[in-house]
C-alpha cells in the first residue's frame, strides 16, 4: 500500500467530522435564533412562553405529519415509480446491483427504488430512517451515466440514508418552521392592535422605555428571523450533501466516480419538470437550473458543483488515483 493510499482514510473522515460538526453549529444557530425571537415576542406581548409554546406546538404537529407521510408525497408529485424487485424489467438490473452493492458496503437494510420518467439525470433518497428508506433515480440517469458515475450516485444517496440526513434536516426544517409561525403570528397580533394594547399597558406600569426598545427588537427580529432562518436551513443543506459526498467515498473507494457523476448531472441542459422549490434540496445535484426563472442563488440549496468536483479530486489525489 502506497502512502498516498494510507493517507485517503484521514482526508475523508477528516471531511466527514467537518461537516458534521458544520451541521451542529448551523442547526445551534437557529436554536438561538428561536429563543431570541420567542422571548422578545413574549416580552413584548405580555403573553410569555405560551404563545410561543402554542406555535412551536403547531409547527411540531405539521412536521410530525411530513415526517410519517412526507417520502409518499414527494414520490407522488415527482411521478416516480416503484420497481418491483420480484420482477425488475432488464433496464433496471443494473441499478438494483448497484444498490445491492452500496447498502452492503454501508450495512444498511434494502431501500425501496423507485424510478422517475425523465430525461433529465438526477436522483435522491428520502424517508425517516433507514428501515423506511427509498431511493429514486430518472431514467435519464441510467442513460446518460456508466456503471463508475451510477455507483458513485448511489454510493451518495446511501449515504444520505445511513447518516440519517432526512431526520436532521427535518430537525432543522421544525425550527425553521417554528420561527416562520411565530414571526407571522406576532406581525399579525401587531397589525390588529395587540402591540399598541400591550405598549400602553406597560407605560402605566413604568417601563415604557424597556418595553419599546424590546417591542421594537421583536419587530425586527419577525422580519429579520424567518430570511435568516432560511439561510441557514439552505446551508445545513450543502452541508448534508457535502457529508454525503464524502461518505460515499468511504462506501465507493473511488471518488473520480461521482466526480464524473456530478459533472455530467450538472452540465446536463434539460429541466426535471417534476422539481420544485420544496423538493430541490433532496436531489444530488439542484435540478433547478441556472438559467430558470425559478432559481435564486440566494438560497442555493446545493455547494457549488466545482467545489464538490475538487473536494473529491483532492480526496482522489490522496489516494494516488490521480496521474500525475
């Protein structure tokens, strides 16, 4: 074994722990964004924790809900299909194996596979957990990509199953969704009066001045916090993809795979139809493309695929896959 060999395993782990303490620190930001808002509303309202509590309580059910049904609605509104394992159709061996190989290397359960009609090259996994997971692909991709680049893919999306991505990210998203309420909650309760009821009150009480410096922050912060929140929900995000591109090494042992993968997904010019702004943060590379009305770097849901591409060649360069 080359030194250059030895070397790969700390380059890709080393990339792992990265991204994941990334993701903490992220997800502890909108922690802290919560509680400043939800405090400052409390304050302001005169209401405490209770309202606070209240839409937290609502945003919690609704993501509950997302989290039980919510792989059975992506798969409908993306038209993907079931492959049935019993009887998979010729076309479609060749992704089974492929599936086959990469749960083995990660030791997970087989995940459902589904296949998407589309010309368009792309895939995803979703579910709650590995035992309830799935894995779609178009059939672009299995057209336009080889054996190396569709192992690469899959190698990703497992790792997207086995580091349990979906759970955090709906972690991330009931935060996210909590603050979005609260904040819309409380610009209503200022627009219908309540604000200036609750500002007068404390005036009486002597602590007009206190209770306007912190009225006011709440306002900021309703406006302030849903956008920031956004932000860095988008960020967790290419901070789950990046640790999914990273593991997949660790399962494929060939980096220069997906790499290719990831250059043909996002040089490709057609349009998956089937995307949207609720789905796009599931797919390996972001389906909505530069040039489309729809797409906003602002909350690009994806790192930039040169980046990914490097990331990887250097990881490939440790392991002395690359001439040179």
């Amino acid at each position: 074994m080359t030194a250059e060999a030895r070397l790969a395993p700390t380059t890709f782990y080393r990339e792992i722990a990265r991204n994941r303490r990334r993701s903490w620190l992220l997800m502890g930001i909108v922690i802290v964004l919560l509680g400043l808002l939800g405090g400052a509303i409390g304050y302001a309202t005169g209401f405490g924790w209770a309202g606070v509590a209240f839409a937290v309580v609502i945003a919690t059910a609704m993501s509950i809900g997302s989290f039980f049904a919510g792989d059975a609605l992506v798969m409908a509104t993306s038209g993907a299909r079931e492959i049935d394992r019993a009887k998979p159709a010729e076309q479609y061996q060749q992704l089974l194996n492929v599936v086959e190989e990469m749960r083995l290397a990660g030791g997970l359960p087989p995940p459902r596979v589904w296949v998407i009609d589309d010309t368009a090259p792309n895939a995803f996994a979703t579910g709650r957990d590995a035992e309830h997971a799935s894995v779609a692909v178009t059939t672009g991709l299995l057209q336009k990509l080889d054996r190396e680049q569709l192992q690469g893919v899959i190698g990703h999306e497992m790792s997207h199953i086995g580091n349990l991505d979906i759970r955090f990210t709906l972690l991330v998203g009931v935060l996210v969704g909590s603050i979005a309420l609260l904040a819309d909650w409380f610009l209503r309760f200022t627009f219908w009066g309540g604000g200036r009821r609750s500002s007068s009150d404390s005036d009486r009480g002597g602590a007009g001045g206190l209770m306007a410096v912190i009225f006011i922050l709440a306002l900021v912060l309703a406006v302030v916090a849903p956008i920031i929140g956004r932000l860095v929900q988008a960020a967790v995000s290419r901070s789950r993809e990046s640790l999914a591109d990273a593991t997949a090494v660790e399962l494929t042992r060939n980096p220069i795979g997906l790499a290719r993968a990831l250059r043909t997904i996002s040089d490709d010019p057609e349009v998956l139809e089937v995307a949207n702004r609720a789905t796009q943060h599931l797919y390996i590379v972001n389906p909505i493309k530069s040039f489309e009305e729809r797409a906003k770097s602002l909350w690009d849901t994806h790192p930039p695929i040169g980046e990914r591409v490097r990331n990887l060649e250097n990881i490939a360069g440790q392991m002395g896959l690359l001439d040179g």
